[in-house]
C-alpha cells in the first residue's frame, strides 16, 4: 500500500476518533486506532510511529490538504475538536474544487452512452446540483467534440456489456456497398472511436478474421447466448501501432512515408504528430520540413494528408504520391469544370 494512502487512512481514523466526544483521546490512543486501521487494510501489523501520528495531526490543522482541522490539546495529554460539529469529511468545496468538479461532471456527461456511466447518472446528478447550488451557472471550459446526432450510438451499450461479459453476439450489418445487409454471429473484443465514429472489433464465428464494423450502420445487434464466446488475448494497442484510423492492412501495404510540410503548418505537424512513429527528417532554410511515418497506406492516411491541400507533399513511396497526385488532379479539375459552366451561364 502506498505510503500517501497510508497517510489518509490515518487522518480518517484519527478524524473519526476525535468525533468521538465521549472519550478522551491520548496521543498514544490515536496510535493505537491508527494501527487497527491500517491492520483492517492490510491484513498485517504496520508499525505506526508517535512521529507519524503527530506529524498527522500537524498536516490536518495546517492548510495544505485544505482541512484546517481544529485540533485542540487539553489537560496537556488529550486531544479533541474544538468545533464538536467539525469532520475533514465535512469541508466546504473552494472556488477552485467547484470549477474542477463542474468539468468534471460536464466530462462523465459525455459519456452517457455507457451504461458503466449510466449508472452513474444519478451520482452526476447530484453532483451537477451540488455545483450549481454553490456557483453560479457558467458555460462549459472544456468542450469535447461529440456528434450527438450519429447513428448507431443505441448500440454502444449492448457491444460494450458483451464485451465486459464475454457474450457472443448477432449482428445485422450492412456496410456502405453492400447492396443488402449480413447476418453474422460475431465474438467482439474492444470498441474504438475515430474521426467521431465508433467501431467494434472482433471476430466472427464462421471463419475467426478479425473484423471491424461501424455502430452506424449496424441495422439490428443482439446477444446470442446459444453460441459459446470465443475468447481472445487481443491486443487493440498492437493492433493498431501502424494504423492511423481503423482499417489495419497487411504488412505489403506498410511503409515509411516521408511527407514535406511548408513552413506555415510545419509547428502543427510537429507540435501534433500524425502518428507515433513520426519522426523529423530534415528542415529547410524556408521553416519548411520532412517528416517521416511508418504507417498502413490505408483511405484514413489518406484523408489525413488530402487535408493539409497544397501545403503538404509526398516524397516517398512512390505508390502513395501518385495517388495523392491523381486526387489533386481530379479535384482541380472538378473546379475548373464548374467555373467553365459558370462561364456559360
């Protein structure tokens, strides 16, 4: 057990001791409750020094864990609260508990989808009254990018409790060229969001590849206890270290991609890498630099680079940089094309 939790164990016992009106509390009495305490947690003797307890007692009348506990001797020997209605349990929310509280609310709100949160709605509750009854109602500091309007998001609960329960599941899915949907009997192991779309993971029973569907265009999902779950030691971290997004690809399709980025957006790229294996190549006299990625070339890294416009360009591979070079292409001349009808207008 850590020593910090040690420490707070310590001053609830101490706090609960000295609640306690109808005795008389000796320095030698709080270590011995200290001791039984600490004994209940750990299942073992824990020396408690008199040092320990009295630099308690120190810590909990000062002001740095925020108690200022009242904290009196008397008859030279005992001590006791001061204040007979005082506990550290009972302190006041400061300005700054309150602000953090309120995130923090605002936060576990996000979140509602999951029934693990859910759970906790009545707890949020609570918690939301208790701050706005101690302050006055403010706008949101910290805004999480969330589309409340996606489609699927019914089914994160279900997927989420299969997973946590290891139950098989049946699901109805049809992706977005598929021209009807699928019936599959599917084993998932983790969900994912990306881009503000989630996915779940998994394997189907028929023939176990892994797969990857997107909640939104799951038509019907339920859980099929009929068929035994098959279980799997399935890293999404290892997964996916070369995957920007959620379509993994072979090991053909893995390379180290150097991108140019100009000088105006070379801070960003450096400052909030595309992938974890980036690395700075080379930087030029203009701000402009090269970096390095080993990434899957898949429609995500794509997009990604797409992105940036003229303001990056693909050195290498070569099957990459054409591509990227025959969406430039295609685009420009979507434009031209409407200008020339404009023109005929």
């Amino acid at each position: 057990m850590a020593q910090n939790k040690n420490a707070l164990i310590r001053y609830k016992t101490i706090d609960k001791c000295l609640q306690n009106k109808y005795k008389e509390w000796t320095l030698n009495d709080l270590i011995e409750a200290c001791s039984e305490a600490l004994y209940e947690y750990e299942g073992r003797d824990i020396n408690v020094s008199k040092r320990s307890v009295q630099l308690d007692i120190q810590m909990m009348r000062s002001d740095k864990l925020g108690y200022n506990a009242p904290i009196v001797v008397y008859n030279k020997k005992y001590y006791k609260y001061e204040d007979d209605n005082y506990s550290i349990m009972n302190i006041p929310l400061n300005e700054n508990d309150m602000s953090i509280l309120s995130e923090t609310v605002e936060m576990l709100k996000q979140f509602k989808d999951f029934s693990l949160f859910s759970e906790l709605g009545g707890i949020i509750q609570r918690l939301e009254d208790k701050v706005y009854s101690e302050k006055t109602n403010q706008p949101s500091i910290i805004h999480l990018d969330k589309n409340e309007n996606l489609k699927g998001l019914q089914h994160l609960d279900i997927i989420y409790q299969a997973i946590l329960k290891e139950v098989t599941l049946d699901i109805k899915y049809q992706s977005f060229t598929a021209k009807n949907p699928s019936k599959v009997v599917f084993f998932p192991y983790i969900l994912k969001e990306f881009n503000n779309r989630w996915f779940v993971i998994g394997k189907r029973q028929k023939n176990r590849v892994i797969l990857t569907f997107a909640l939104d265009r799951i038509l019907e999902i339920d859980y099929n206890l009929k068929v035994d779950y098959v279980k799997e030691n399935f890293d999404g971290d290892e997964y996916y270290k070369d995957t920007i997004g959620v379509t993994v690809m072979n090991k053909k399709q893995l390379h180290d991609c150097h991108l140019k980025v100009n000088a105006f957006n070379a801070p960003y790229v450096i400052t909030k890498p595309i992938h974890h294996s980036q690395k700075l190549i080379e930087t030029y006299d203009d701000g402009s630099v090269v970096v390095s990625v080993r990434v899957h070339l898949n429609y995500e890294f794509e997009r990604i680079i797409l992105g940036f416009g003229d303001s990056m360009e693909v050195l290498k591979p070569w099957s990459l940089k054409s591509r990227i070079k025959q969406r430039h292409k295609k685009a420009y001349h979507n434009y031209l094309k409407e200008e020339e009808e404009q023109c005929k207008d």
